[in-house]
C-alpha cells in the first residue's frame, strides 16, 4: 500500500477545498434567502415565490442540512479532518431530498418546465464530486 496516513495533500486538494468552502458559504446565503434573513441572490420568479412560500418546514431543515453539512464538511477539507467524509454525505443526501421535493413534489417543474432541474442537477454533481474528493482523501492519508 503506498498510502501513507497522516500524507500531506497536494496543493490542488487544498485550492479545491477553499472553492467549496465559498461555493457552499453561497448555499448558506440561498438558505438564509429561504427563510426569510436576508435578501436573495436574484430575482425570484412568482412560481419560485409561491413554491417557497408553501414549503413544508422539513424541506427547510433538509435545507439546512445541506448547507451547513456542506459548508462543515469543506471545512474538514481544508484542515484536513476525515469527518469530511461523513458530513459531505449528510449533506449530499438531504440535498437530494431538499431538490426531490423541489423540483417533483412542489409542482415548480410543471409552472416552469425542464429549466427547473438544471441548477440542482449541478449542485448534487458538485456535491458526489465533493464526496468523492473526500473518499479519495480518507484513502490517500489525506484526511485523518
């Protein structure tokens, strides 16, 4: 085995691990957008508003989840702790229930059509790529 624990990461790990951290500091301002703390990023549209508006508050626990275990998750990356793993899985999975209610269940996908799934079809690639990084780190002896 040429994995040796405790293995310093290569710069890019590093690089790769502050990107994520201010990719999901943006999830966590689209969440205080969410509930209502601070204003959102763009312009909403009047089904976004109206979807939002009737959300169960489960979805934004799942939210919360998602966000916060990311942007947690990102920051073991970066200081090079295994729970990175562990938290970006957390995070992978209530993103996909958040966005499963979102883009099926909310009805937003039949007021706007197909569009709706492009955003969080990257996110979740985003979040698998960040899991796997995460995996890969735990085997090199990056992530201890």
């Amino acid at each position: 085995m040429n994995d040796v624990i405790g293995a310093k990461p290569p710069m890019w790990f590093r690089i790769v691990a502050v990107l994520a951290i201010l990719w999901n500091l943006i999830g966590v301002w689209q969440y205080l957008s969410f509930v209502g703390m601070v204003p959102m990023m763009k312009e909403a549209t009047a089904a976004e508003l109206e979807v939002v508006g009737r959300a169960p508050a489960w979805i934004a626990g799942a939210f919360a989840i998602a966000v916060f275990g990311g942007l947690l998750g990102s920051l073991a990356l970066l200081l090079g702790k295994a729970m990175a793993r562990l938290l970006l899985i957390v995070s992978l999975i209530a993103m996909v229930i958040k966005f499963a209610w979102w883009c099926f269940m909310s009805g937003l996908m039949e007021l706007e059509g197909n569009a709706v799934l492009v955003m969080p079809a990257v996110v979740i690639a985003i979040g698998v790529l960040l899991v796997w990084l995460a995996n890969a780190g735990v085997k090199k002896g990056w992530l201890t």
